[in-house]
C-alpha cells in the first residue's frame, strides 16, 4: 500500500468513513523497540449490520506469542469498553479495504491491495484465541481470454435475446458513472458473507484515491433498458512499481506507476456482481466474456481475487478461462467476553 493511501485510510478528518466510526492503534515496545502493532475500530455500519461485531486490524508482530496476545488484548479491551461483543479480523478497517491473513501462497508476491504476511500470523491469530470464519481465494493464471466455446454462446445468448449490453466505463461522466457503479456493488454483495453496504461519500473518497491509476479497459456495467445490473472491476498491478517507489508517491514514485499501467502486463479482479434479480440470465457470462476479453489483450497474466472459498460456481467459472487456486487468505472472530 502507497504511504499516502494509508495516511488517507487514517485521516479522521479527511476520510468521510470517520464520521460512522472511531478507532485506536496501538504500538508494543519491548526494550524500547518496535516489536507489534494493531488497530481497533468501531464502525458503526458493521456493528449494527453484524449484531456488535467491531473490527482489528493493521496487525504486525514478530515471530512470539506474547507480543501477538498483548496487542490482541488492548484491541480487544478497546473494542470491549464501547459495547462490542464479538471481533472480526484483520479489517483494515472495512471489508472494502484490505483483510484477510495470507495461509497459503507464499511463494509468490502479492498482487496490488491484497495483503501478504509471514507463515507464523496465522499461529498468532489462532494462539490468541480466535477462530478462522472464512477462507478467501485468489485464482490466477495466463488468461484465457476468448474462454470455452459454451461460454460465449451464453453471453451471445443473453445478449441478443434477453437485452443485455456490456459498456466501459464513461470517464467523461465519472461521478455518475461511479454512483451506478457504487448501487450495483452494494445490491450485487448484499447477501454476501462480511459485505456491509457503503455509502455514496466512501465510495467517491476510494475512487479519488485510485483514479490515477484506473484503467477505464478494465472496468464494466452490464446494463438491461438502460439500468445497470452487473459491474466489473481490475485493476493493473502495480505492486511492482509500488516496490521500487518505496511506498512513495514523491519525488518520483508517480513516474513509476504510471510508467507500470502504460505497459501493461499483469492485472488483479477485485469485483464481478450482478444484481439478484437479474442473475442466472447469463449477465454473467457475458460480463466475464466481454471483460476478459479487453483484459487480454494487454494484461496476459489475470488475478481473481478475493474469492469466497465457498463460491464453487465463482471457482469453476475461473477456472475455465485458466485461473485456479493458488492463494488463500482466512478472515477471524472472537467472542468478547465481558
């Protein structure tokens, strides 16, 4: 994650998610050094959609037990004090943000706003006493872009019969654009595990931050008469350009990321949905087959992620344009008992 990006996640003044939510970190020293960290939040749209539920998150510790239950403890007591009863985590601090502790893929670097982690804080997380809830896949590969043949006699058929198109994004009309963007996404996810609704101000202040590096290519609407019902969004992976600025916008890590999404190459999905009355109509299909195929011609190597691990149908549809499993990321809770 760029630095400014961070600082803007944490900016009580600036970050309109503050004005439904409170929050605290925490920093462990041992002998004057640094040796964990750990954030707690209260934001009021999950605990009232998630029945008291507040969030940790922004862990990093070393490799020791005690360190990881110190921190685990001030979070929890924190979140404990203002009435919540059970955690969730890491939410770092929305599930609109990064989540997840990474238990399986090591071996290759992270894609852009997925998190990565040492082996060990899956230890940590479960020796402090909290249980994983949910599993999150990431499935990648050299893209198939043109997919089976079954699959675009599908979409063909859910576009000529049942009246369904597939646009890019209008960059011209951006705030509107990103309100038809933003309802789709929130009915889309409505019933998905951990998804809490967000309003219109977050998803613009999350769309400012990362308008510099959109790629209008690689975001959709699916639309019927004229109403959006699906949408899709990648984004280029930039994590290598991150790497080189050191995190930094300035003096010159701006040139490095608009350097890396001139050229292309390596893309991560972050959404695909469709609104529910409109699924099983074949949107679907037509929504991968048409955003796979603007994805593959200039990003061959495609990222699908985060994945619920119980979304066989989202798994098997993946797979047959050549992105399997390769990644997994568990989400935890915990009982605050009082």
């Amino acid at each position: 994650m760029l630095d400014i990006a961070l600082r803007a996640m944490l900016d009580r003044g600036g970050n309109p998610f503050w004005k439904n939510a409170v929050g605290c970190e925490f920093l462990c020293r041992r002998d004057d050094e640094v040796v964990g960290r750990i954030g707690a939040c209260l934001d009021r749209a999950l605990a009232d959609a998630e029945e008291g539920c507040g969030a940790v998150g922004f862990f990093d510790a070393i490799d020791d037990l005690e360190v990881a239950r110190a921190l685990f403890d001030a979070a929890e007591g924190w979140l404990r004090e203002r009435g919540c009863t059970r955690a969730r985590g890491p939410l770092n601090y929305t599930i609109h943000d990064t989540a997840g502790v990474l238990v399986q893929g090591f071996d290759t670097p992270p894609t852009i706003d997925t998190t990565w982690n040492p082996a060990y804080y899956d230890g940590l997380w479960a020796g402090a006493g909290w249980a994983g809830v949910q599993d999150m896949l990431g499935a990648a590969g050299m893209l198939e872009h043109l997919g089976p043949e079954k699959a675009r006699r599908f979409a063909a058929l859910a576009k000529k019969r049942r009246g369904y198109e597939v646009r890019p994004l209008n960059m011209k009309d951006f705030d509107s654009e990103l309100e038809r963007f933003r309802k789709v996404y929130n009915a889309a996810w409505s019933d998905n595990w951990g998804h809490v609704a967000i309003s219109e101000e977050e998803f613009a202040f999350k769309a400012k931050d990362m308008k510099a590096v959109l790629d209008p290519d690689l975001l959709r609407i699916a639309e019927k008469d004229g109403e959006a019902v699906g949408c899709f969004m990648g984004l280029p992976d930039l994590n290598v350009a991150i790497k080189r600025s050191g995190g930094k916008m300035f003096p010159f890590g701006w040139w490095h990321l608009l350097r890396a999404k001139k050229r292309g190459g390596r893309v991560r999905v972050i959404l695909l949905g469709v609104v529910p009355k409109h699924r099983q109509g074949g949107v679907e299909a037509l929504l991968l087959a048409d955003s796979f195929q603007a994805i593959g011609e200039r990003y061959p190597w495609c990222e699908a992620s985060w994945v619920l691990a119980d979304n066989a149908a989202m798994v098997n549809g993946l797979a047959r344009y050549n992105l399997h499993s390769y990644k997994r990321w568990r989400m935890y809770e915990k009982q605050l008992d009082r």
